[in-house]
C-alpha cells in the first residue's frame, strides 16, 4: 500500500526545489542569436542594450516592469557575489545618503550591547524578526524634510558654531578659525604706534636680520623681487614684521606687538588714503600683508585679508601694472627694444601676475569674484617648454605661470551655474566642469615631478601640488553643491528629494564619480601635508592652511556621512591621518596664533566631535516627510525630465520590507569602489534570505 503523501510537504519541497524563473532574451536577441542584456532599469522604458544602442523596439517594453527589474538585479548582485535580502532590495544603501537623500531611522544611533559604539544597519536592525504592523510603522524609515544643500555639514550644529554659508566653504572656515572658542589669542590690545619708527623698534642689526630672514623664506612665495626705494621704509616694516615670528620668543616679545601697531597703522592709511600713498611699494606691502597676518598674540577681529589685495588691485591698476604683460608681449613682436626698459616692464608683468593671481587665492571658496582682469596672452610670457626650468630664478617664472594657470581655472570653474534641469542645461553643466577636471589634470601633470626634479625651492614645488590638488576639490565640491541648491530652492520640482536621479548628463552618474574623487583628493591633501618639511611648512600663506582644514572637515563629513547613514565606518587610515595632521600643523606653526595652529585647533575640535559621534548623532533633528508637494505639470514621454517620472513619491509610505520599484537605480552594485568601503565581509552584505 502506497504511502499517502503530505500536501504540505511536497508543496514545501517543490518551492524549494524549483529553479527560479529565467528572463529570455528579446525577440529581436533570440531572432540574431544575439547577446541580450540591460544595462539601463532607470529608465521609462527599458530595452536591452543591443535594441537601445540600434534604436529599434525591444520586447522587454511590453514586460512587467517590476519583474525585469528583480531578475536584472538578482544577476547584478550574483556577478558581485552578493546575497539581495529583502531588507536591501530598493535600498541603495549608501549612494543615495550620501548624495543627500538623508534616509535614516529614528532609533538608528543606538549602540550595540558591546558598547563597541559601532551603528546598527538600519536595513538590518530586526532583519530576522517577524514584522508586525505595530513594529513596521515604529521602525518605518523616514526622510528628512528636503535636505538642504550643506547635508555633510550637519555634524557642525548651529548653536555650537553659529550660521555657516556652505557654499562659501573657505570663508566658512576663516569663520570657524576665529571662533573665540578656539582662539588662543590674548584679550590684550595691541599698544599706540604714534611717535613709534621701524628704526625706533628694531637695531640696524636686527633689522638686516629680519629682512634676510623674509627674503630667504618669503620671497620664493611671491615669486618676483621686491622692488624698495630708499626714502620709504614702509615695504621693510612689513618684512620684519612677517619674518618677527622666527625669532627666540623672549628676543620676539619685547617688538612684535609694537611692529603689530605700527603695521596694522601704516596698512590703513594706505587703504584710507590711497591715491596720496600709491607706489610700487605699497602694493607690495598690501599683498604681502594679505597673504601673511602678523602673529604677536593680539586677535584682529576684523582684518580681512581680502580687502587688503583687493585694494592692492586698486592701486595696481591705477599704476597701470595691469597693462605690463601687453607692452611686453608688444615689444617682442616689433623685435626692437631697450633692455633695460624690457627688464623693467618684466618686473612690473610679474608684480601684477602675483597680486592678481594673489586675490584669485583669496577668492577661491569666498563667494566673491577678483577685481583684477586678464588677459589669457600673459601666459605666453612664461611658456611650457619641453624641459621646464627649475634654476631659482626661471623656477619663479615657472611656478608664477602654474600658478596663475591654476588659479584662473579654478576661478572659472566657480562661475560655471547650473540653471536647469533640463537635459541641454544639464549638459552644458557637465561639459562645463569636465572641461575644468581636464584642465587640473593637464597643469596637475606638469606640477606633479617638479617637486623632485627642480634643481632649488622643491619644497615650493611641492606645496604647488597640494594647491593644485586642493583647488580640484573645491571645484568638485561646488560643481555637487550648486545642484543641491537648485533643488533645494525649487521644491515644486516633481521629488525633488531624489534631485541626483535627475542629474545624470548621458545617463552617467557623475555626481556619485565626482563625491568619490573628492574623497580621494581630501586624503590626498593631507597626505601630502604630512610629507611637507616641517621647518618651511609654517611659511606658507594663511589661506593655504583653510585648504587643509576644508579637507580636514570633507573627510570628516564623510566620516559622519556614513556612520549616520548606514551604521557603519568609513574603512582606511582616516583617523590616524586626522591625528597625524594635527601634530604636524602644531610643530609647524611659529606662534600660538600662526595660522597652521589655527588650522589644527580647527581640525582637533571637529576630530573630538568625530570621537562623541553617538551625541553628536542623537542632537540632529530628523524633520518629518510634508503632507503633500507641489507638482509640475508632467514631462513629455522621452524628454530628459521624463526621468524624474521614475522617482518614488515620496509622501507615499516606505514599508520596511518594500517591494522592488520600478525606479530604483541599482548602478551602486557595479561599483567596486562602494563595495570595497562597505567592506564586503559585513553581516549585512550576507544576510540569509
């Protein structure tokens, strides 16, 4: 007699036996015995990539959507090695946070019960647990209201450190340096220069002292000779004044605060009374000034050093400085000229290059644009040749050309906007920055050896390259963060929450490629900080140590991005190379008022708020999703704006377990780079079925 057999059984064992259904080619594929794949499930209507690049119609537009997508991810994360759960399906675990989708969960800054401090997943919180309607609303997640365009700023809390402009990131910080928390500056006034002289302050001796002391370690910087005038001691008093900071601080206190006054008078005439006080000298002293503030213990509130180059402008054009570079270029195309008169004109050239490419430095990350204007024809006063020229003399030339170069680039990359999303604006955003990343790469190349091959001033080569490096961070940051803006200022835009998806220039994420480089270049920034020599590493221009503390505050940006975001830590030397620069800025920095100590009290205080991440985590505010939004009218089918049809609705409820949208961008499960910082042997890149 035949056993009767469990229905319940042999159902149990076929569903656990049976082959998971297979997506067949399209017609037209299995027509030509073609390979059939899709590479695009963002997009309204999906075809393989064969139909999509042929332009013909593909089978898989009469498909369920719903049921393509799943398989096409199933192959994507089985390629990968990876296991989809049901908690990570339409989850993209870290590249929509960081972009700014902001999703988290309200009880997510908990720790485990080992105290580790480590975050749980969200996605995996109660991933083994039976879900009940009570615990799937508890633990619903939640987006935050329209995330502003500063997202990665949020672990510097307003109350703390006050309104920060964000897409101002250098003047941000200048901001943050002289918070009075951090300022280890005295409360003492400086005292009265009246009746006060350099002669007054400082013995023949230790004046030519102070001057060596600038010429050696200051005027690589500037990149041209001074030009001094013997009835004016102005351009001396400002020499002394910088190279003060050198001297034993018993010799140092009894002058600097006296030299501080005098200093800090003599600047202000000159700016207050400029057309009576305008010379060669001056403009000097303006622009040594605005890259180098005096350090004697006393805080200027106030002192801008933008105004100073900018008024250093001012005069310079008014001395027509400005008009150098063409009387030279002029001279060498008539043939015949007077050595002495070109020798001259070719000091002026290369004083109004450095005062001009001066205030683009102090521009940069300001939200102000340099008064000063040029013609692109004075590069073509220092060419690139085949073998560069790194003698002290032609390595001036050459640096003050790099330099300019940098500059200017980096000065147009700043005024690229982003108007629309419309696909021809989004374009011409794209071409636009692309064109600037090609640009750093180009002079990146030429810098990057001279710092090793140069026959003097290598260690200003060098620094060269950190600049360089920094600048390309700066214009990533604000290519990402004008987009933030838009979006952030045009709520009505159909989910406008999910702006990113609708910034994809020739379907290609760029901003994810961009955030990634940036992170790159913050690590890369520091790491070149830590290889610079200490002893002329305090010689740099103040707002070079703002480009550190901005890496500095990206890395940790990130840092906290990730933690806050999906539990977990950014892996790497990230904490030790913070650390590290700290150090380095302190051994470095003359004074406790220097700018490298201003720069690592910065960098120190946002490395603390890192180590208290679970407080500082639980002060953020997670705002609530509004009721309704506002929608536009709906796009035409197969315009670029029809991509942001395929967006989730954001007032729609986000289940715990939720279903596979149609929408979801799945591109992150090809990107190695993703899978290696998540770090592919985490619990949640293998959780069971």
């Amino acid at each position: 007699m035949k056993r009767a057999r469990d229905p319940s059984t042999s159902t149990s064992a076929r569903s656990t036996t049976k082959r998971p259904k297979s997506i067949q080619a399209c017609l037209s594929c299995r027509k030509h015995k073609t390979r059939c794949e899709v590479l695009d499930v963002a997009s309204k209507a999906i075809r393989c990539h064969r139909c999509k690049t042929l332009d013909i119609q593909c089978s898989y537009e009469e498909m369920d959507r719903a049921v393509l997508i799943t398989n096409t991810v199933k192959a994507q994360c089985q390629a990968h090695g990876l296991s989809m759960t049901s908690n990570d399906k339409g989850v993209n675990r870290f590249d929509e946070w960081a972009l700014g989708l902001g999703q988290t969960v309200s009880d997510s800054t908990g720790t485990g019960a080992s105290g580790s401090g480590t975050h749980t997943s969200p996605s995996s919180s109660g991933a083994n647990e039976p879900s009940t309607s009570e615990t799937s609303e508890s633990s619903r997640p939640t987006h935050t209201l329209r995330p502003g365009p500063h997202i990665i700023w949020n672990y510097l809390s307003e109350d703390q450190f006050g309104p920060l402009d964000w897409s101002a990131p250098l003047e941000a910080m200048q901001i943050l340096t002289k918070n009075p928390s951090k300022s280890s500056s005295s409360t003492e006034s400086l005292p009265s220069s009246a009746g006060d002289s350099l002669d007054g302050i400082l013995s023949p001796v230790h004046k030519a002292k102070l001057l060596q002391i600038f010429h050696d370690n200051y005027s690589p910087w500037l990149n041209f000779n001074l030009i001094r005038s013997a009835h004016n001691p102005l351009l001396d008093l400002v020499c002394c004044t910088v190279a003060c900071r050198h001297i034993e601080r018993y010799e140092r206190s009894f002058i600097e605060k006296r030299l501080h006054a005098l200093t800090q008078d003599s600047s202000a005439k000159l700016i207050f009374q400029s057309r009576r006080a305008e010379s060669l000298e001056a403009t000097q002293c303006l622009l040594i000034l605005s890259l180098w503030a005096p350090v004697s213990g006393v805080s200027e509130e106030h002192r801008d050093g933008k105004l100073l180059i900018a008024s250093a402008v001012s005069m310079a054009m008014n001395l027509r400085l400005n008009e150098a570079p063409q009387k030279v270029l002029a001279m060498q195309q008539i043939g015949k000229f007077h050595i002495l008169k070109m020798v001259n004109i070719l000091i002026y050239s290369s004083q109004w290059i450095a005062i001009s490419s001066a205030e683009r430095l102090l521009c940069i990350g300001s939200g102000r644009e340099a008064l000063s204007k040029r013609d692109p024809d004075y590069l073509s006063l220092f060419p690139i040749r085949e073998e560069i020229p790194t003698d002290e003399i032609r390595g001036r030339d050459v640096r003050l050309r790099m330099l300019a170069d940098l500059y200017d680039v980096t000065e147009k990359a700043f005024s690229i906007k982003f108007t629309s999303h419309t696909e021809n604006d989004v374009n011409t955003w794209y071409h636009e920055t692309e064109h600037a990343r090609s640009e750093f790469s180009r002079i990146g190349r030429l810098i990057l050896p001279l710092g090793v091959v140069a026959q003097t001033d290598k260690f200003y080569f060098r620094i060269v390259n950190t600049i360089a490096k920094s600048c390309r961070l700066l214009v990533l940051y604000h290519a990402t963060v004008i987009v933030r803006i838009y979006f952030h200022t045009n709520p009505n835009i159909q989910d406008a929450i999910y702006w990113f998806r609708a910034v994809r220039p020739y379907n290609n994420n760029v901003l994810l490629t961009w955030g990634k480089e940036s992170l790159h270049l913050a690590e890369a920034v520091l790491v070149d900080l830590l290889e610079l020599d200490i002893h002329q590493l305090g010689t740099a221009p103040d707002h070079f140590f703002l480009m550190i503390s901005f890496a500095a505050s990206f890395l940790v940006g990130v840092k906290f991005m990730m933690y806050q975001g999906i539990g977990h830590m950014l892996p790497g030397s990230s904490d030790t190379l913070l650390t590290m620069c700290i150090a380095h800025l302190h051994r470095a920095a003359y004074t406790s008022d220097h700018s490298a100590s201003l720069c690592a009290n910065v960098i120190s205080e946002l490395v603390d708020l890192w180590k208290d991440k679970e407080a500082v985590t639980k002060q953020q505010k997670v705002l609530p999703v509004p009721a309704t939004y506002d929608r536009l009218p709906g796009p035409k089918p197969g315009s670029f704006k029809a991509y942001l049809d395929s967006t989730p609705n954001t007032t729609a409820p986000l289940p715990v377990d939720p279903t596979i949208s149609p929408s979801m961008d799945w591109s992150w499960l090809n990107d190695p780079f993703w899978n290696d910082v998540l770090n592919p042997n985490a619990s949640y890149m293998h959780r069971p079925h």
